[in-house]
C-alpha cells in the first residue's frame, strides 16, 4: 500500500454512520484463492476495517 493510499484513508469509526453506504478505499485480495478485503478505515498504523468476503461476507477488523 502507497504512502498516498494510507493518508487518504478514513481513521476508524469516521465512516460508521454511513452503515453500508461507507466508502471503499482499498481492495485487497489473494490471487490464489476466493478471498477479498474491501477496506473502508484505517487506524494509521496497521488495523482496517472493511468487509471480507472469502466463504462468507462480513464486516471486520483485520491486520495489514
């Protein structure tokens, strides 16, 4: 992930009022396999929070 990519994503929690309207500002995925991680917020460090959609769909935190 860019060094712009990272400034430009929402901390945690500023898009939480928007439920399911939140913006995606990242896709990460694994070529190899079903799963993707599409990442609405970012602590600034190295937690997202996003929804994963791999055997099933959900809304998560996870680690860079």
């Amino acid at each position: 992930m860019t060094n712009e990519i990272r400034k430009k994503l929402p901390r945690l929690y500023a898009q939480e009022k928007l439920g399911t309207d939140a913006i995606v500002h990242v896709k990460f995925f694994t070529p190899d396999s079903n799963w993707t991680f599409y990442a609405t917020e970012f602590d600034g460090k190295y937690i997202f929070f996003g929804l994963v959609d791999g055997f099933e769909k959900e809304l998560v935190c996870c680690s860079l």
